[in-house]
C-alpha cells in the first residue's frame, strides 16, 4: 500500500537541503559563537521588499531575527491553548513573509513544540496571503517527525496537503527523514521507490537519509549488501546532484565498522579516492574501527602508506586514531610505530598525537618514556596547556610529585597558560607529596591570575600542610575557601581529618566529621572512618577504633585493606594476639598479599610478646613469596641479609617506590617498618631506614634546633618509629655537647600535639598514658639517667633543662676520650632464638612510672621557664 500518491510532477528545489537539518540562523549563530565565545552582539540588517521597507530590521541577540519575528514568536509562546492566532498576526499581517514565517517554525522546531507549528501551520493553510509553500511544510514535517511515531500519520497529513504537482526532492526528503529518524527503513526505502515512480528526481541528500536508516537498523540488521545495493544506484545515477559525497562514504564506512568489515572498508576508501573525496576524520576513525573490529589494525598502517605514496597523505587525525585503538589494547611499540611511521610519511605530529603517547606511557608506568617523548616533542610541536595537564596526571599518579612543581614552573617560563584544571592537578600532586610551600605558591598564583580557587585546589592545599604536622594552617585553610565561597566536599574533610589522624587528634578529627554531617549534610564515607580509625589508633583509643569500624560495616561500607589494616593497628598496639590473628587471617582472604604493613604489625606484636617461632615464621613467609620481590626484599633485610652497600641499594629501590605512593601511604608504612626493626634490635637498620625517611621529606618537624632549644617531635610516631628517632637524637646531642657547642635553654621530646587543645591538656596527666609518650619518657630515663622530665606547663613535652644539659656535657669531658659512639648504641643485634625472654620479664621497669618521682627535683626551675616559653613558642599556648 502505497503511503504517498505518486502523481507529481519535477521540480526543482529553492532552498538547501541542509537546512532541514541545521537552519541558517542556528549555524549562524553557532559560528558567531566560536568566534566570540557567545557574548558579542552582532549586527544583521535585513534587506526587505518595497512593501517592507517602512519596518526597519532590529538587532537581537538570540539568533539574529527581525524585530517582527521575535514578537511573533513571543506572542505565540504566550497564546493560551483556546487563544487566537489570527489576533496574534492582526498587526504584522502584511510586514510578514514565508521567509519570516520559516525561521518561526526553526525557532519552534529547535523547543520541540510541535503543537503551536501544526496550529500556525493549519491557520496559514486557510489564508490566502500566508499559505504555506513547500518549504513551509518540509520543516513542518521535520518539527513533527522529531517527536516519535505517534505523529508519523500527521507528517503524512502535512505531506499531502502539498498539491502533487508542487512536490519536489525537498518534501520527499523531509518525510523520508521523519520515517528514517524513526528508525522505520523499510517504510524510507519504500517512499524513495515512490519517489522514482512519480517522476521525482532523488538527490544525495535524499539517498544518505535513506543509506543513515538502513545502517542505524538493529532489529533486524539491514545486509551490508543492500547498503552496497543503493551505493551502486548513486554511482550509476547520470545526474550531478546524486553523485556520492562525503556523508555518503562516512555513512556506509561507519555501517562497515560496525560489522567490522575490513576489506569493505578498504573498498570503499579506494572508492572514495578515485572519485576525488576526501576522507575527513569521521573517516579515518571509521576504517580505523573496522580493522580493529577485524583484529587487523596492521592493515591500516599499511593503507596510509599507500595512500602517502600515491600523494593522498592521510591528516594527523587519521594517524591519532590508529593510534588511539593501539593504546586502547595497551601495544605500546605499535603506537609508537604509527608516529614514526606519521613522521615519515611527511605528516607532521601534533600535540594531540604526542599526548596519546604520553598518557599510554604513563598508564603503564614507564616514566623514563614519558620524560623522553616530552623531550623530543618540544623539538618538533610546542606543548600546549592539555599536554602539560596529561604530564601532571601522569607523574602526580606516579608520585613524582617535585617533578610535577617543576613542570609547572616550565610551563610558565614557556608562557604556556595553566587553566583551572592545570592549577587543580599541581594541587592534588603537592597534597599527596606533601610539599605544603609549593601548594601555597600555586594557590597565589590562581589568585593572582584572577582565578577562583576550586575546592578541589584547597583540598590540596589542605592535604600538604596536614601531611606536614601544620595542624593550625590546614584548619586556617580549611575555613578559608568557604570565606571565598567554595565549600568543602567531602574529600576536604577527610583531608583535614587525616591531617589530625596522623597526629593521634581524635578529638578534632570528630569535630570535623561533627561539623560535616550537622552544618554541610555531607554523610561519612569509607574515608572518613578510615581517618577516624587511624584517630583513635594513634590516640590510644584502641575500643573507639574497633568501634568505628563496626559503624563502618553497619553504613554498609565495604572495607578494603586499609580499613581492614586500621582495624589491625588498634589489635597490634593492644597487644591482643589472637584477634590480630583473626584479622590478618582475614585480610589474606581479601588480597592476594597483604602489604608490608600489615606483615610488620604482626611482626613487632609477636616480637614484643616473645612470640619468636611465629614472627620468624611470618618471617619465611615473607622472603619465599613468590608473588611480591617487595617483601622479599623486605624480610632479607629484617634478617641482615642486605646490609652490604650493593644489596642495600635493593632495599633503597623498594623504599622508593614506597615513597611514590604518596605521604599517607609512606607514612604508615614507614612507621611499621621502623616498629618492626626496632623492636627486632635491628637498630642500625632502622636508623639507615629512617635516614631515607627523612631524605624524602616524611616527619618534616622531627628534628628542629634554635638557639633557645633542640627537639624532637615524634607524635606521629609509631612506638618503635619513636625509639629509633629518639636514638638518633640523642646521638646527635652526644656529638654536640661533646662539641663544646652553645648550649639550649632546652632540649625537648615532643610525644604528643597540644596545638589544637590550648588549655586543656597542657597540665593534664593523660598523655603519660598514651604508649609513644610511656616509652619514650622510661627510654629517656634509662638512658641519661632522670635528665629529662615532664614539665608542669605542657605535658605533650619531655624536656632536659640547661643546667642538666651541663651535667651531661661535663659527664662527657671527664669521660677522658673513652671511645663511645653516642649516648644509644645504633647496633644490629642477633635476632633472638626461640623461647627467648626480652620484653615479658616480670623485672621490666613499668613502662617509665618509676621515674616519676624524679620531676620532684627539677620542679624549683619551672618557674624561670614561664616566661622562657612564650618567646620559643609564642601564641602556641605554651
């Protein structure tokens, strides 16, 4: 059953059929848009007949229509369902033309508002001075064919009205269109069939809408031979306007790729050669797809030798996208071949090619690569501001978080413009390297540049000074950005609390997630109770982690192994063995290797219980794990099978990568491996290990000398961590009492950070009970013999006086040269046997409480100290 009557004679069109698809005014203006960003006015003065020449064309902003027809469109938009239309065009009935009436319908098409075009369309049909023309009802079809199938029938309707004499390709077109964007092929090539019956001449336009139907069909597909089939009428058609172009051969290449028919691709770009077009980039990515599709992308490179040879060189795009599906199954030498190949076809690379290349070196951590293809790109194309955003995602997920600060200021002296998303990168990387000054010089410069900082910046920010132990100007910072109306996300607030965690701040860390749930409805996360449980770790708040990670698992967050680590730490720092057991059994049942982490929490909880057999046990199974060279590493250099210089430079490699993982990460990994080490009595080691610590900025406020004091601040310690630091300072303080060098008021252990609690627990006993501070002040104690003491204006600090200071260093002159190395010997004793006693025995001092009656002795001193400690710490509430 025939759908159109096939009476009609031929006729040509009088307008462009791409105006179906895209309306003048619409491209128009979209071109105004990329040369001025959108916000220039521009000037059109439209030329009107005689009759018109009394109403003057009025410039407007959105879409260049005269002033008659913006108000036609506003009046129509307003008129009510019932309301009149012939009153709406009472007053501009002769200043209106088919034309003007034309963009009124476009403007209506682009709202989808298919009701009031069919309702001025039926109005115009009953007028004589407006009727509809045919390419009225064209556009009347495409506004009614773009709402569904529902409204097929009325696209017919519209269709018929037009006298059969009056049809051209235009109207055939436009119905074959509305049937096609439904997905109908069969009923589109039907009417391209009537069309031919009825003496209408098809045009391209009419035959890609038709091939556009018949490669979207899915259900079932349409043969790729019938494609072929209407391929050939077009070839064959003696007339110009049918001739194939350019939407042609993309339209059956992108039907080719989808069936991943390679050598039909082939085909048809030789076709497409010989007949003189050119493939664009749509192109090149479809053939690309198509080989793919096939398992032979071999073939393409190939291909554009060919084509290079006969003269047809193929653009940089086509070589991107070969490219591009090389990264995307990871052969990295083949995408690499494609630009050697590129460079030798005479096609220069472009920036976009290099990034391709850069950001598939960086994904597969082959950082030399990346530095390399940086070097030889800025020889040949200048890198521009998505390059350097590529590099900074690279190596900040790479941890080379310096390199990252330095490529920055590269791109500036290159004059390169950062962006937003450049200045965001360089934060995230100076957050998780810590480097707390460079973040501040960033955030500067967005300010400067007349940038609003993003959260995103701040959170950053916020992350460097934490990871510094610069508890009060992350806070600052924190309150900052929602002064200048960026407000937190909740990666802000799980920065700031990791901030606060890694110093055993429980307190602020609740504070924080308090403030986030009450003022910013932000709900924790698996993060946050991530921060928490580490918290109340390093606080000695061992039930309230277990209790954190039970409101984890009811929030229906699924742990991973940091949380389950966390959960570890709380079982390891209590010295409870069989529910650390239970944990670590449970954590090798989630991963395929715990980390080193969690293996030297259960290391030092066996050490320090005298659990020999098992630790040495862990041990081998550390070394004969054939899935990680890591803690192979790891456990030969526990054992003192590394020390040599050649080997340690393993030990140094595995340190390293340690590092790149970021401050959180090294952090605790660090601390459990000094844990580990110290109490194994591997203290050489362990200082060497710490050495490394701090040549790569971690505890960047562990060793701080003025003239008015020497300290040591290990509050973000672990319990051995801190003995090994305490160790090495106080052979520092051997060597430079010994050195006759201008003495301190002081010298002071900081155990725990006050800075958040002024006035709360400066004269609280509560910090001797947290474990860094019992073993330190009992080591310290041990050590020198009651030098240093608890001081009744801050009980975070274990300090020495100047005059014990003096008794030290006359002790040491009088010592006539006896050949010691320093107060602690940083030796590596033999690991203990099995069955060995070294922390369980009953006549072990009580972790320092002994000493306590020593402070009794030097309590006439603290008042000449008062005034002493408002100029070393000022505004630090002592």
């Amino acid at each position: 059953m025939a759908l159109v009557s096939t009476t009609a004679t031929v006729a040509s069109p009088s307008y462009h059929y791409c105006d179906l698809l895209f309306p003048p005014a619409r491209r128009w203006c979209c071109r105004a848009r990329r040369r001025g960003g959108g916000g220039g006015r521009v000037a059109v003065v439209a030329a009107r007949a005689p009759r018109e020449a009394a109403a003057a064309a009025v410039v407007v902003e959105n879409g260049g229509h005269s002033y008659e027809v913006e108000s036609l469109i506003d009046r129509l938009s307003n008129l009510p369902p019932r309301g009149s239309i012939a009153r709406c065009l009472e007053t501009a009935r002769h200043r209106l033309t088919l034309q003007d009436f034309a963009a009124v319908y476009r403007e209506f098409s682009r709202r989808g508002d298919w009701q009031r075009s069919l309702r001025l369309f039926k109005y115009m049909q009953r007028q004589s001075w407006c009727r509809p023309d045919e390419h009225i009802h064209a556009i009347v079809i495409g506004v009614l064919g773009r709402q569904g199938p529902a409204l097929l029938d009325k696209c017919l309707e519209v269709f018929h009205d037009l006298p059969s004499e009056s049809r051209t390709a235009l109207s055939y077109t436009s119905l074959i269109a509305a049937y096609a964007r439904n997905a109908l092929h069969e009923e589109a090539r039907e009417l391209l069939d009537q069309m031919k019956a009825s003496g209408v001449a098809p045009t391209a336009a009419t035959y890609n809408t038709v091939l556009a139907a018949c490669a979207r069909a899915t259900d079932p597909p349409v043969p790729f031979d019938m494609l072929l089939g209407l391929f050939a009428e077009m070839r064959h058609d003696p007339s110009p306007s049918v001739r194939p172009d350019l939407t042609t051969y993309n339209t059956l290449l992108a039907a080719a790729a989808v069936r991943a028919l390679s050598d039909q691709s082939e085909m048809l770009l030789r076709t497409m050669l010989e007949a003189g077009v050119l493939p664009d980039t749509a192109s090149y990515r479809h053939i690309v797809d198509a080989f793919a599709g096939a398992g032979n992308l071999s073939r393409v490179a190939e291909l554009f030798a060919e084509m290079a040879a006969t003269g047809h060189t193929p653009d940089p795009s086509a070589y991107l996208g070969l490219m591009e599906a090389h990264t995307q199954v990871g052969a990295t030498a083949e995408a690499v071949a494609v630009l050697r190949q590129m460079q030798a076809d005479g096609c220069p690379p472009t920036a976009a090619t290099y990034r391709v290349l850069l950001d598939l070196y960086g994904r597969q951590g082959r950082f030399d690569g990346v530095r390399e293809l940086f070097r030889e790109m800025r020889t040949t194309v200048p890198p521009d501001t998505a390059t350097y955003n590529v590099l900074f995602r690279v190596f900040g997920d790479g941890g080379f978080f310096k390199e990252v600060v330095e490529l920055f200021q590269d791109m500036l002296h290159s004059e390169v413009e950062p962006d937003i998303d450049t200045c965001e990168n360089v934060m995230v990387a100076c957050g998780r390297g810590g480097l707390h000054e460079d973040a501040r010089e960033v955030l500067d410069y967005i300010t400067t540049e007349g940038m609003v900082p993003t959260a995103k910046a701040y959170t950053g920010l916020v992350e460097a000074l934490g990871h510094a132990a610069m508890y009060e100007e992350a806070y600052v910072a924190f309150n900052m950005m929602t002064e200048i109306g960026s407000l937190p996300t909740i990666e802000t607030y799980n920065a700031l609390a990791n901030a606060f965690a890694k110093g055993g701040l429980f307190q602020e860390a609740e504070a924080i997630f308090s403030r986030m749930t009450n003022n910013a409805a932000i709900q924790k996360d698996k993060d946050s109770f991530d921060a928490l449980i580490e918290a109340y770790c390093q606080g000695a708040q061992l039930d309230d982690a277990v209790k954190a990670y039970m409101e984890m698992r009811k929030s229906r967050f699924n742990p991973d192994e940091r949380s389950l680590e966390g959960v570890l730490n709380a079982y390891c720092i209590a010295g409870v063995i069989d529910e650390s057991k239970e944990q670590f059994e449970e954590l090798q049942s989630m991963v395929t290797v715990p980390s080193i982490i969690a293996y030297c929490m259960m290391l030092s909880l066996y050490a320090r219980n005298d659990r020999w057999t098992d630790a040495y046990d862990l041990l081998e199974e550390m070394k004969t794990n054939c899935a990680s060279s890591t803690h192979q590493v790891i456990a030969s250099m526990i054992k003192g099978e590394y020390d040599d210089d050649s080997n340690w430079q393993m030990v140094e490699y595995v340190l390293d990568n340690s590092n790149l993982e970021g401050c959180d990460y090294s952090l605790r990994f660090f601390n459990a491996l000094l844990d580990v080490l110290w109490w194994f009595g591997q203290k050489g080691r362990a200082a060497r290990v710490l050495d490394q610590a701090l040549k790569y900025g971690l505890f960047p406020e562990l060793f701080r000398d003025t003239k008015l004091v020497w300290s040591a601040d290990v509050h973000r310690m672990s319990v051995g961590g801190s003995l090994v630091a305490v160790s090495v300072w106080l052979n520092k303080l051997y060597d430079r009492l010994k050195g006759d060098e201008d003495l301190p008021q002081l010298a002071s252990v900081v155990v725990f950070s006050l800075i958040a609690r002024r006035g709360q627990m400066e004269k609280s006993t509560v910090t001797r009970g947290l474990p860094i501070a019992k073993v330190v002040y009992s080591f310290l104690n041990d050590t020198l013999s009651s030098s240093f003491h608890y001081p009744k204006w801050n009980k975070g600090r274990i300090i020495c006086l100047k005059s014990q200071l003096k008794k030290l260093q006359a002790a040491i002159d009088s010592s006539n040269g006896a050949a010691i190395s320093g107060f602690v010997p940083m030796t590596n004793s033999h690991l203990p046997s099995p069955g060995s006693k070294l922390y369980t025995r009953e006549s072990q001092a009580d972790n320092g409480s002994a000493h306590l009656t020593d402070e009794t002795l030097v309590e006439e001193k603290e008042s000449e100290l008062l005034a002493l400690c408002d100029v070393i710490w000022p505004n630090k509430g002592r």
